[in-house]
C-alpha cells in the first residue's frame, strides 16, 4: 500500500525568501507523484506531478519539485516565496501499475509573511 | 482546462434529511470521478471511487447506504447523503479523471460544505 508522510504541520517563511514544503513516499514499485493546493473553502488545484524523465519537475505559479528516488522525497520549492502562495500543500503518490487510487498526505500549511 | 464543477457550495440541512451533491465535469469526459471527504485541518478521505455506468467502489469503512454514487454518466456523478446527521458534517470534494487524459492527474471541484443541524 502506498503513502505519503509530510512531517511539518506548518511552514513560516517571508516574502521573497525561499520555501520547501518537505514529503516522503512510499510506493511499491515506481511512483506517480503530484502536487496540489487548497486555498480556504476550496477544492484542489493541481499544481505539478512527476511522471518519468527529468527529476527536476516545474509547474505552476514558479513551483518545483525534485523527485529523489533514493531518499523516496518530492519536496515541493520555490526560489522567492509570496505572500498569495500561503495555503495548505497536499502531496500525493500513486503507483504506476495498474489502477491505484491517489493517496494524499496531511497538508502543510504555508504562510508567507509579508 | 478542465473544469470539475460542484453544486451546491454550501448545504445546511436538517437532522434526517437527504442531501444531494452534483459533481459535473464541464469540458472533458470523466471515466472516473472520486468523491472525498474533508475535516477541518485535515486531509482528504477517499470515500468512494465511481466509474460511469457500473457501480461505485467505497473504501473500508465507508458506509454505501449512507453515501450513494451515482454515476450516470460521462460527466456527472451524485452523491447523496442520507438521513443525514450532525456527524455527517463536512467538506466534500469531486475529482474526476479525464477519458484521454493524462497519467493519474485528477482535476478538482471546488467542494461542497454540508452542515447537518
């Protein structure tokens, strides 16, 4: 079974400095691995995923993340951190065999001060 | 994009009532919509997983009789909580995967708040 572990509650960072928001897997065999947002009272939005190729994955809004399949990590980051990009960070992994439901981890809640 | 559009945002019904939630998907074709269940300061719980035409898979714990899915079709699944109950207060979310989309990636409704009083 597959799961996700993101260890910080919450993460304070401030404006322009910047952020990693920390999550470790667990999968069996190679993972599918995303990332999402949830501002208040709203659903998800998907902000990257890493498939295959590159490590380095970049996606919306000046996001990336670096899948490290030896230290099985996707931390999420950001060069220079605003104050709009506060919000809770959802981590997410799937295997990539057959149809496996996607399993989210706790949520990290960014604050960016201004 | 793909839009997933749920209705109604807000619901506050009585204890016993039934309450339904749309979850459309507005410009792609969903094979399979995911319903979740949200608590404050907390994750998402998968409660059900729907695939258009057949019936809805729940996970452990989930009650089916309490939750029904319906998934009519290419675009729209329902869940409709039954005689429902103060507990049963949350944040419900839709996520639909697209038809020919690609690998894993789920687009979002914006979620539904269900207070029961």
């Amino acid at each position: 079974a597959q799961s996700v572990a993101q260890p910080e509650d919450q993460v304070n960072v401030a404006e322009g400095n910047p952020l990693t928001v920390k999550c470790t897997y667990s999968v069996s065999g190679n993972p599918y691995l995303f990332w999402y947002v949830q501002y208040p009272n709203r659903g998800l939005q998907f902000l990257l995923k890493y498939i295959t190729g590159d490590n380095l994955v970049k996606g919306s809004y000046g996001f990336e993340a670096e899948f490290n399949k030896s230290q099985t990590s996707f931390h999420l980051k950001k060069p220079s951190a605003l104050v709009s990009d506060s919000a809770l960070y959802f981590c997410a992994v799937r295997a990539n065999t057959g149809f496996q439901k996607l399993v989210f981890g706790t949520g990290t809640r960014l604050l960016v001060s201004p | 994009g793909a839009v997933v559009s749920q209705h109604p945002s807000w619901v506050i019904c009585k204890s016993g009532t039934s309450v339904k939630i749309e979850c459309r998907s507005l410009d792609f074709q969903a094979t399979t919509m995911f319903w979740y269940r949200q608590f404050p300061k907390q994750s998402l719980m998968l409660m059900a997983t729907s695939n258009e035409g057949s019936k809805a898979t729940y996970e452990q714990g989930v009650e089916k009789d309490k939750f029904l899915i319906n998934h009519a079709s290419l675009t729209l699944s329902t869940l409709t909580v039954t005689s429902a109950h103060p507990e049963d207060s949350s944040f419900y979310i839709c996520s639909a995967s697209r038809l020919a989309g690609a690998v894993g990636e789920l687009f979002f409704g914006e979620g539904s708040r269900l207070t029961v009083l």
